[in-house]
C-alpha cells in the first residue's frame, strides 16, 4: 500500500509556497488537500444527486450548484453543506482575493473523455480551482488562438492546435489545483480524450507530484469540483422586486 506524504504546504498561512514555479503565472499545486476519506464522501455526495441535476454533454456530464452564470447575472442558489464546506476553505485561503467562492460545477469525465481547449471567460472572478476525485488528469494549457501564424520564410500559415500547445500539469486525486491571473486570463486549458497519459517532459510540475518522465497513468473516472466565484449575482428578494 503506497503511503501518503503529507502536505508540503502550510496552506493555511502561505499559499505561495505552493505555486508552480515553472509554469506562467499564477498556477498553485496541492497534492493531498483532502483525505480518502474525505474524497470518498465527497463522491458519494455527487453521485446522491438526483438524475434531474446531471446535464449530459458531448464528452462528460456535469453538475451546476449555486446558480447559472449568465451576462445579466446568477440568480444565487444556496450551496448544500458538503460542497459549502470547501468552498469556504478555499476562500479562506485568499484564492479569490478576499471574495467568496459561490458556484461549484461538478464534472464527470470517463476514460477516454475530455474538454476542447478553451478560456473560462468573464463571468468569473479571474480565479479558477479545482479539486479532483476518482482519478488523476493531464490538463494541457495552449496559447490564445491567432487566425494565422507567420512560418520561417514569412508565408502566412494557419494555427493548429499543435503549434499553440505549451505545457500540461499532473493533476492528481485529492489535490487542489489554482489558476489566477494571467494564467486564467490569457491562456486556453483542456483535457484530452484518452484512456491513459503518459507523462513528458513537457509535465512541468512533476517534482511535486511524485512522478517522473515516462510514467504511463491509466485513467479512472474522475470528478472534478471546479470551485469558483460569479461576482455579479442577482438576489432572489430583488429579482421579485422586493427589498
């Protein structure tokens, strides 16, 4: 049975010592955030919830707690007990620059399932953080989409996917991965549809999750709690024209 090194950061007092230092700003990686224990609660919360909740989209499903983020604003829903508690103790570790996290999308990506490369967009605070359940995930990251790209002897060629990748991140289960500022603002970030990873040195934040180049990681189903805040809310009492 491998035994669980204990959280090297003291994420109660100093995020920063968290961050992933060879990647763009900002990128915070925390290996064992939860416990099993914990983990396994938290997925049996998930999978509790009526069917009516799971939204089934082309390559996972998903969940929506706290409202639906729109333009014109979220009409804000109460997050139940289990996903307020670590809302709570992730804003308390200043992730939203004093702001409190108030929508939880709950992904379930299978094996061989993914998510395009794609921008989180403004209808959040520019902070993006994750905790994964059931299994680990290589999340690549790929610099913003140009029409065209200029090659060696100055002819205009289009951008691939390919060209525009950078970097990818271990993201294990149990851990808590944030994403602020530039790297929320400027960089897309995705997941690719396979049944298995095998690891690169293009894996920038190997050391911290105990693994090396050349590892091959079969994939399980896993849950991600993306944990956000929606700063433009529309009240219940207001929408009613009441005050």
């Amino acid at each position: 049975m491998m035994t669980m090194m204990a959280n090297p950061c003291n994420i109660a007092v100093d995020l920063e010592k968290c961050i992933v230092k060879e990647a763009p700003p900002t990128v915070y990686y925390i290996p064992n955030f939860i416990t099993e224990t914990e983990e396994e609660y938290l997925l049996q919360q998930v999978y509790r919830a009526p069917k009516t909740k799971w939204t089934q989209l082309s390559g996972r499903r998903l969940q929506n707690w706290g409202g639906l983020p729109s333009p014109k604003g979220m009409l804000a829903e109460k997050l139940p007990d289990w996903l307020l508690k670590y809302t709570e103790k992730i804003s308390a570790l200043g992730a939203f620059a004093g702001k409190s996290a108030n929508h939880v999308l709950v992904n379930e990506y299978k094996p061989g399932e993914g998510i395009m490369p794609h921008e989180d967009g403004p209808l959040y605070h520019p902070t993006v953080t994750t905790i994964s359940l059931g299994s680990h995930t290589l999340l690549d990251f790929y610099r913003p989409v140009c029409k065209t790209q200029v090659s060696a002897d100055k002819l205009e060629i289009p951008q691939t996917e390919e060209s525009r990748y950078m970097l990818s991140l271990l993201v294990q289960r149990r851990s808590l991965l944030i994403l602020k500022d530039n790297m929320y603002e400027h960089y897309f970030h995705g997941i690719q549809g396979v049944c298995e990873d095998t690891l690169s040195e293009h894996v920038v934040n190997l050391s911290s999750a105990q693994s090396q180049v050349g590892d091959t990681l079969p994939r399980g189903t896993r849950i991600s709690l993306t944990i956000r805040n929606v700063p433009k809310v529309i009240r219940a009492n207001l929408l009613l024209g009441k005050k």
